[in-house]
C-alpha cells in the first residue's frame, strides 16, 4: 500500500515538473544554446545609470537613498574641504575633532581650530580618507592600503568622509577591475583594496534595518571638482 502511495506521489511530482517546463523556441535546443540567445542582445549588457556623467550619475544614486547611510556633496576646490567638514560638524552635532589620513593632499591643508589626530576608536569619531577611485554603477568609492592608509580608517570611526578626485570617478565597477588588473601586472597590488558602497547594514534583529552593523554608521562623500 506504502509502495502504490510513493509511486502515485512520485507520479505526481514528475507530472508537475512537466507542466512546469517552460517552453522552448525550436531554433534552442539546449541550455547552452538557450544562454548564449540571451546574450545576443547585449553582450556584458551594463545597467543604465541615472546620467551620462559619472559624477552626476554617483550623486544621483546616492540622493535617491540607493546607497545606505550615505550622503554626498560636490566642491570646487580642495582647499575649501575643511570648510565642508565643519559643516558636516554641525549637521550632526559633533565636536570639531577628526582622524585624518596621512597623505599630503589632506594634512597640508589648514585645518584651523580643527583637531586632525584623534583616537579612531574613541566613540563618534570622525574617519576622513582619500579615495582612489568612485563608482558611480554602485555609489561605491574605492581605499588602497598604504603606509599612509590604514585599512581600519575606513572601518573603526563611527562617521567616516571619503573625498574622491571628480577625475577619477568611473561610470562601471568593470572599469575599476580592468584597472586592478593593470596595477596586477605591474606587481602594485595593494595588500587591501577596499569597495565601500554605502554603510553597512542588517535586518536579522525582527526585520529593522540597523545601519553600521559591521563599521561606520554614516558615511559622507565629498567629490572634490579641481583633482
């Protein structure tokens, strides 16, 4: 009886896998064959982005809330940073104290009443990097590690600033992997090369987004015109 229930069930089962088959055009006789039709229309199809203009295509993403915890603003020249840092001082109500990466595009500019050498595990630190490369497909701006460049810059700050050079913002992540693999084959290849696309975040706590799970809580972008 066991064994007529089983065969009627696995009937059953195989019947519904049969209905389920999606049908297939005649010219496509395998799966092979199926991939490669798909592929016709565009192959290594890129998604649209919001603008022509990588720059205004990354700021665009990031304005429309598509890259979490992140905020973004553009200006003219980099001598007015410490200016647009202050600001972001006041916006979240933090004192005027900052770590800042140790390359001469950052500390040679004058800082004023600013502190710019903080303990980046001290709680609401503010964590301000220079980035190599943004991304304007994933809102993502791209950190190599150096002597000037501690990994944990962009990960122990409870706020963190990444100031990208306008001229070195790419429309596709593609684009930044053909240029890892130039740095590759000139044995350049950093220890860690960072992607940070937005802050992190999860929902495993009753379904509610939680941001900085794993690092910094809010991130701001400053994209500086001029470099």
């Amino acid at each position: 009886m066991n064994k007529q229930i089983s065969d009627m069930s696995r009937e059953k089962i195989f019947s519904a896998i049969q209905a389920a088959k999606p049908t297939v055009s005649a010219d496509v006789k395998t799966i092979e064959d199926e991939a490669l039709e798909l592929l016709k229309e565009s192959e290594f199809a890129r998604p649209q982005l919001m603008s022509a203009d990588a720059t205004e295509a990354l700021m665009l993403r990031i304005e429309a809330g598509l890259v979490i915890g992140t905020t973004c603003e553009k200006i003219s020249t980099l001598d007015t940073l410490p200016n647009a840092v202050k600001k972001f001082f006041d916006v979240n109500d933090l004192p005027p104290e900052l770590k800042v990466q140790g390359v001469e595009q950052l500390n040679t500019l004058d800082w004023e009443d600013i502190t710019i050498d903080v303990d980046i595990e001290k709680d609401n630190t503010v964590g301000l990097c220079w980035a190599e490369y943004g991304v304007a497909e994933t809102g993502s701006f791209v950190a190599h590690s150096s002597p000037e460049m501690p990994i944990l810059l962009n990960f122990l700050p409870l706020y963190l600033i990444a100031v990208i050079p306008k001229s070195k913002i790419l429309h596709y992540m593609d684009d930044y992997a053909l240029i890892a693999n130039e740095i590759a084959k000139k044995k350049q290849t950093p220890r860690n090369m960072c992607l940070i696309s937005g802050v992190s975040g999860t929902t495993d706590i009753e379904g509610v987004l939680v941001k900085g799970a794993h690092g910094p809580e809010v991130l701001h972008i400053i994209i500086v015109e001029d470099e």
